[in-house]
C-alpha cells in the first residue's frame, strides 16, 4: 500500500528540511526522504563543522601571536583529538535538533533514497533495504551536490581526502596538498596550516578566490603567505603517486613540473549538481549539460508539480541560498504570496573573512551605472586595534546619482558577521547618508560599515580624505 502525501521533499539538507518545515506550517501533509543523516552536506560534512574547526584552530593561532597582549605561555596545546570529538557531539545536537523540528510542524521522515517513477509517484528504498511506494501531488528535488574530481585524483578516503574527510582526520598531518585555491581549498588549508601542517595550494587560474575581486582578496594572500602556505597559481595537479609512507604529488607549472611531498591530498576543485538516478529523464524534467535542474522564479521545473531546489539547480552553492528557495517552493505549492528572494549574500572563512552581498563595483559598471564607492580600514577602527585584528577593510558600492548602496563587504575578522546590515541596506535601497547617519554602537567593527559610506560620501570622519591635485605644467 503507497504513502499518500500533498508533498514529498527528496533531500534533507538546509534546503530540504527548511521547505519541508515551511510546508508543514502552511497546513500541507509532507513527507521528507533523505539518503543520509538530517541536515545534508552542510551540518555533517560541510558549513558547521568547517566552521568550528576553523574557530578552534583560530583560537590556538590567536593565543601563540598575542604576546603583546600577555598570551605567551610556553606550554599552550591544542588537543584536536577533544576538538574533533567536540565537533561531531555539536553536530549531533543539531540533527537531533531538526528532527524535533520536522516532527513538530507534522513532516513525516523516511531514511532512504526516492526516484520518481511518474510525475505524482515515487518509489523510496529505505536504509534497511525495504520498498516503500509514494504518491504525492507535488514533489520538491532538494538532492544537493558532490565533491567534483579530476581524472587521477579520485577520492578514496584515505590518500585522497574530500572535505568530509578531512574534516574527520583525528590527528593533523605533516603536510597537505590542496588542489583547488577556492573557498573549500582555503578554509580548510588555513585551519591545517594553523595547526602546524605544511600546506600546498594548487591553483590552475592565476588568482586565489577567483570569482571574488582581487582587493578583498590580497588580505588572504598575504596572510596564507605569514603561515607559511606556499601556493602555485597557473598550475596543474597532473599526478600523484606512493613514495613509502608518504606521497608525491606532481604538478605542472609556469616554471616547469614540481614534485611535491606531502602526507595527504585535499580535492577542492568545487562541486556537481547530484541529479543523476532521481528518475528526471523518465518523467521530463528538464536538465542542462551540467546536470542542475531548470526552474523558473518559484522554483518549478519544466513539469508542472515538480520544484527544485538548492545546489541541484545551480549556483552560487550556499546553504541559505537552498533555505530561501526551499520556502519559495512551499509557499508556491500552496498558492500563498511569495516572499522576496532577495539578494544572496555569500561569506567565506578565511583567515581573514571576506562577505559580499549585491553588486561589485565592475558589476556596477558593467550594468551602465555611474557609481561612487568608499573604503574604510580596519587599521582605524578602535575595536580591531583593541582584539588585534586590524587586517582588512569595509567597502561599500553605491549609485553615484541617487546614492543608493549597490553592494557592500567586508574582509577582516568576523566579517560573516558583520554583513547583516548591509544585506538589509542592499535589499530595501538604503542610501549612504542612511547609514551615515545611524548612530553605531562604539568601539564596534560595526562602525567601519558607517564610515565606508561616510567616505563615499567624501567627508569621512575616522581618516584623512585624500585628495588629489591637478598637476601643473
């Protein structure tokens, strides 16, 4: 006898066990089917215990370098065995936490993997191999994505390591090559080299962080250099191989082939639309050569009782990317106003951290705007001075004609944080004297927000204008 349901969510990620909370909430009888544990790729393999290694890693390198703060004890030591049980205790809290959740809106959950059979019919093998049938009147496709390889380098566990990986590794090796100068690659890279690992970066484009413009990226340069991270842009891992109990990669670049010791290798090349065995070729659903899935503004896909949702259907690869959609999707199964989707904001752990959200200044420039931006450093700001985190700066983007904030960022220390306020600037249209003239709390590095906009406006406060003469002839 089949499961009848109004909604069956394949996928328990954020954005899967966000719709399906949503769904319920709206008074829709929801089923939840997920292959693995509660909370997808982010919580177990990915955003949160990335996140808090990163913050333990941060805290040992911070005591070693404060000296002048009076941090100078010899005998400091990091037990990463304890942080990395700390971390899988968290993250079960947190699975525990989403299954209270989806049980209190009424969502019904099935361990095991969906393949839809027809456009309002699915058939669900369960974790312990049992057959289940499912019939539904909408379906939500929350499957995510999977680490992406190059041909050589195919993840095994063991030599070559996926970020799940090497976010279980119970001791920190010797040596690490990273393939990849990405998001992935850097966290991770930053968090083992704090720790004391020789770590490699290889990088086939001629820039760290590419897609992310090159002044908010030098901070993170310049500091991987201070840890002793050695990276290889322009350059390609062509092979590796076992050299006794250790490995060897071999790289190709611009000053010939290099042979590169190291103990494990890291594959952060990026990620794949996990598309493949759902049953989409068989019921219609569109899917472009990459594998994402086709959607429209409410996320349906090209059948008509059939939505997508989060990495599946494309980029940027964010967890609340695939929360905010997860909710568009429900409330278009129900009929209800669709809320905004905003600006998508984006944050990478770095040390230091960047976050963006809107428009670059080329971006700008490229849509025929006129536009007029302004930088404040951290080095001004009390508070950076005052925790010693005076590396990076605020930016801020606006429209030089009605002074509307396009776009704002940060790089520095917690700029994840730090990027709320801007996101709401950017969504609703704040203008730079806006900002200006809301009075922040002092000392805050919330503050450098403010005085970006002042200095967009060109009367800053906290720093000297800078102005340039006509030269004489």
């Amino acid at each position: 006898m089949a499961i009848m349901t109004d909604v069956l969510i394949i996928g328990g990620g954020p954005g899967g066990y966000v719709a399906a909370i949503k769904a319920g909430q709206l008074g829709k009888k929801v089923l939840l089917v997920d292959r693995d544990k509660l909370g997808g790729e982010c919580l177990n393999y990915g955003c949160i215990p990335s996140k808090a290694l990163i913050a333990a890693a941060g805290h040992a390198h911070k005591s070693k370098k404060s000296k002048d703060a009076g941090f100078d004890d010899p005998k400091h030591h990091l037990d990463w065995t304890k942080v990395v049980a700390w971390k899988d205790r968290m993250i079960g809290g947190f699975i525990k936490n989403i299954g209270v959740l989806i049980k209190g809106n009424k969502v019904e959950h099935i361990a095991g993997s969906a393949r839809l059979t027809t456009t309002h019919a699915a058939l669900v093998t369960t974790a312990d191999g049992a057959t289940v049938s499912v019939e539904f009147k909408n379906a939500i496709i929350a499957t995510g994505s999977d680490i992406a390889t190059i041909p050589g380098f195919e993840i095994d566990g063991k030599d070559i390591m996926g970020s799940k990986e090497a976010l279980d590794l119970k001791t920190p090796h010797g040596s690490l090559v990273v393939v990849g100068g990405g998001v992935i690659g850097l966290e991770i890279g930053t968090f083992f080299a704090k720790l004391g690992t020789k770590v490699t970066v290889v990088e086939f484009t001629g820039s760290l962080l590419p897609v992310i413009e090159k002044d908010m990226v030098y901070p993170v340069s310049r500091n991987l250099s201070k840890l002793g991270v050695e990276v290889m842009l322009l350059s390609k891992a062509k092979s590796w191989s076992k050299k006794g109990r250790r490995l060897e990669v071999i790289a190709e670049t611009p000053e010939g082939e290099k042979k590169i010791p190291c103990d494990k290798v890291l594959m952060a090349v990026g990620r794949v639309p996990r598309s493949e065995g759902l049953g989409l070729d068989k019921i219609g659903v569109e899917v472009d050569g990459r594998g994402h899935i086709a959607v429209d503004t409410e996320m349906l896909t090209s059948v008509d009782n059939i939505y997508a949702i989060g990495d599946v259907v494309g980029q940027p690869y964010l967890a609340h990317k695939a929360s905010r959609e997860g909710i568009l999707a429900a409330q278009s199964i129900t009929g209800g106003a669709l809320e905004p989707r905003g600006h998508i904001p984006w944050a990478v752990f770095t040390d230091p951290e960047i976050s963006w959200v809107g428009m670059t200044d080329c971006e700008a420039k490229a849509a025929g705007l006129t536009t007029v931006s302004g930088k404040f450093p951290f080095a001004a700001s009390g508070r950076a001075m005052a925790v010693g985190e005076t590396d990076g700066f605020c930016k801020v983007v606006a429209d030089r004609t009605t002074n509307r904030i396009l776009g704002a960022g940060f790089v520095g220390t917690n700029a994840s944080d730090l990027i709320g306020e801007a996101c709401l600037a950017v969504s609703v249209g704040v203008t730079l004297e806006q900002v200006a003239q809301t009075i922040h709390p002092h000392p805050t590095l919330a503050e450098t927000f403010a005085e970006a906009c002042e200095v967009a406006l060109g009367h800053p406060v906290h720093m000297l204008r800078v102005t340039r003469e006509a030269p004489v002839f």
